[in-house]
C-alpha cells in the first residue's frame, strides 16, 4: 500500500511506494505527518509538482463499508471502515428505556410532549447519519492527502426489466425475467450465504421451503431459506420440527431468522442517497454505479469478496493492478460520552463520571506506545489508551486489555479521532 505524501506547504502529491518513503525518511527529505492514514510530508518545498488524478471509489455497507484509491488502473491504496450504527441503535435504545422508566416515577402525571417535537426534512435515524458521516469524514482526510479528482459511489441496483419497458406492470413486473435472480440474492444476503440447516459454504445451494408447499406453506420470503443440496433431499416435504427434531438450537435459530427482515440491505438503502447528495456537494465529481456493476468487473478479474475490492470495482473498470495487500482495518469508535454517572442494568445511577478528559497529556482514545522496563509488566504495548487520574493506564491492544500502565512509558502515536485502525 503506498504511502500519502505532502508538500512542504501542505499541498497534497502523488502518493508514493513503501520503499521511496523509507529512502525519504532516513535522509531527512520528509518526516512523518500523521500515522493514519500514514502521511510525510517534505522538508523542502516542491515548485509546481505534477500529480496524476486519483478517484476514491467508496462500496458502502450496513457493517463495513470499502473504501480504495484507484490511481489509473492501479488500486493504491484501501481500507474497511467498520461502523457502529447498530451500537447506536442500542445506545438510545437502553436511554429512551432509562428515562421512561424514571418519568413514570416521578413525573407520571405530566403531559405527554411527544407531539411537540417535528422532524425536519430528510432527517435520518443517528444510528443510520453516523454510516454516512464516518464516510463523509474519510473522503475529507482522504482529500487533504492526495489529489483527488473523482469519486465513485455504489448507488443503486438498475432494474433492467423497468429500463427496457417502462410500462412493464402487475405481474409481468412482479414476476419477470429478474423474479428469480432478485429472491435468491435476497435469501443468500439473509442466510449468510451457508446452508440454513447445516451451515455448509463453498457448495450449491439451493432454495428451500421450510413449511412444505404439500402441506400449505407459501412462496413468501419469511417462508423460504437456503439449503445445500443433502439437506434439502433428507427434509425432502418434512415439517421443520420434525426434520430438526435433535437440534432444538438449530430450529430455534431457523424459525427466528425466517421472520427477521434484512435489517442491513433496508440501512443501506435508507442512507445512499443522502451520501450521494452529500458527496456531490463536496464539489467533486461523483459517478454512481450498480451492485450487480461491481458483481460483474469483481468477477471478470477473480479478486476475492472483501469489502475494499468491492469498492475497486465501483464504477468503469477495464483491469485492475491490485498493490494493496494489506488493506487499512478502521473501526469508528465515537468521541465518548456526556454521561454524568454510569447507571446499573435498572437504571440507577453507581458511579461517578468525571468531567476532566485529558489526565497526564493524556487523552482517553490516543493511540499510543508503551515500553515497560521494569516490574511485572514488562513488554511493549501498542494500542488505544483509557486514561485514569492516578495517571495509570488501560490500554487496548490486540491481544487484550492490559491494565495500570504508568504514563511515564507512555508515547504517543496518534492523537483521538474517533477511530482505531489496525493494519
């Protein structure tokens, strides 16, 4: 994966190879700008540079969203940006539970306020603004550091059948030639992709019924999974409870997952089109491709499913020259909390947050270096600190959390953005 470069008066550069970043590093021409995404920046000043355009090409997810750099037919750099939607989700979830748990004890003879509140235009759940914010909020960086002149967004899924007639209705639209190829797309996203009775991958699979149609069952989705073929010849027109008699927790899960809607592909939807009329007034230019576009070039070049091929793929591709082994892992992570106290699973408050930040220089959230030289935890600890009064540490690394680590072996590696990355 190359590496961003910055000229001496910030002006971003082509980025560079590994190898020429080194050479510019050790004979003191650049220094390090920011560790990540990481960036040099030159100790002397370069008149009138040329620089190559490069497009960023976004693949946005419910979860994971891609995101690569593509400079000619040359993928130069990528990353995977996990959101925290559904954490979100959860968070104001367990608050709205807290207060209308507190209100109907004091307050329950107050008058409901619910109809004074209005929502303003184009307003999106949090949970669903924050996706599109982290991915506003890395084409910015992104922007700062390499000349950018394009992005490419995975829009829309184009139905074909609506193009090619636009009177197309009823049910030669509800049933025509995509009928099949949109359900089972939609069962394989909804099961995982693996066999709903045994789990199997990397094998045919096959649309199942789970109440037999000979004893009633229907062609409704919550009625259908995806089943390898030995599963579906041994169930053959059995009921489920029969057929899943000695595995209760399978059954369990099957029946539970038939009735639960594709919560991802509905985030998905609900957010693209405010991502793209976001991006489009970034004042770049913005092209849009298919699902089934990127499907079809990741396919034509035998690349892997990941997310940040999928985003190379976005858009016009003729061939792609992968240099990116390694892509950049970028989890969001927020900028904490305004909470006073922390409360226990009833709502109660137990303990005391305080309002000071920053202990030591520190800040809960900076990315840094330990170098313990002495007692019991002797080691080198890399990772996102939680910082304490007593000036003893938390620090998250990848094989865990490590507790009490003075701030005097402590370094900095990058400063709290909301984010922790992992290469």
């Amino acid at each position: 994966m190359r590496v961003f470069v910055l000229n001496k008066n910030r002006q971003p550069l082509d980025p560079c190879r590994p190898a020429r970043a080194r050479i510019l590093l050790s004979t003191g021409k650049a220094k390090v700008y920011r560790r990540y995404p990481f960036t040099i920046i030159l100790t002397e000043e370069i008149k009138e540079p040329i620089t190559h355009g490069s497009q960023i090409k976004i693949d946005p997810g419910a979860k994971t969203s891609g995101l690569a750099i593509v400079q000619g037919n040359r993928v130069v750099w990528g990353a995977e940006l996990t959101h925290r939607g559904f954490q979100i989700r959860d968070a104001l979830t367990s608050r709205r539970q807290l207060r209308r748990a507190r209100r109907n004890r004091k307050t329950r003879y107050r008058k409901p306020r619910f109809l004074n509140r209005t929502r303003s235009k184009g307003w999106l759940a949090p949970s669903l603004m924050s996706r599109v914010k982290n991915i506003l909020t890395w084409v910015e960086k992104l922007t700062r550091v390499c000349p950018v002149t394009g992005i490419s967004q995975e829009l829309v899924r184009f139905d074909t059948q609506k193009l090619q007639n636009p009177e197309i209705s009823g049910i030669d639209y509800q049933q025509g030639t995509l009928y099949g190829y949109e359900l089972r797309e939609y069962l394989l996203e909804k099961w995982n992709r693996k066999c709903a009775y045994c789990g199997a991958t990397g094998t045919q699979l096959e649309i199942e019924h789970i109440k037999p149609k000979s004893k009633g069952g229907s062609n409704r989705v919550s009625n259908l999974a995806i089943a390898c073929h030995p599963c579906n010849q041994a169930k053959s027109n059995q009921d489920i409870e029969l057929f899943l008699s000695n595995k209760p927790s399978v059954l369990k899960r099957v029946l539970s997952q038939a009735r639960r809607p594709l919560a991802d592909a509905a985030s998905v939807n609900t957010t693209r089109w405010k991502l793209y009329h976001d991006l489009k007034s970034t004042g770049i230019p913005v092209e849009v491709g298919s699902g089934g576009l990127t499907k079809f070039n990741r396919c034509r070049q035998n690349l892997p499913k990941t997310h940040w091929l999928d985003a190379a793929n976005v858009g016009k591709v003729e061939t792609l020259i992968i240099e990116v082994t390694h892509p950049l892992l970028i989890t969001a992570k927020g900028h904490g909390t305004r909470q006073l106290c922390r409360t226990n699973k009833y709502g109660f408050p137990v303990r005391h947050c305080s309002r000071t930040k920053i202990h030591k220089g520190f800040q809960t959230g900076d990315i840094v270096r330990a170098v313990v030289t002495k007692g019991k935890k002797i080691g080198t600890y890399v990772g996102r600190v939680a910082t304490r009064k007593s000036g003893y540490f938390n620090i998250s690394t990848k094989s865990g959390l490590v507790q009490g680590i003075s701030h005097k072996y402590c370094q900095f590696i990058h400063r709290k953005d909301g984010y922790a990355y992992t290469n």
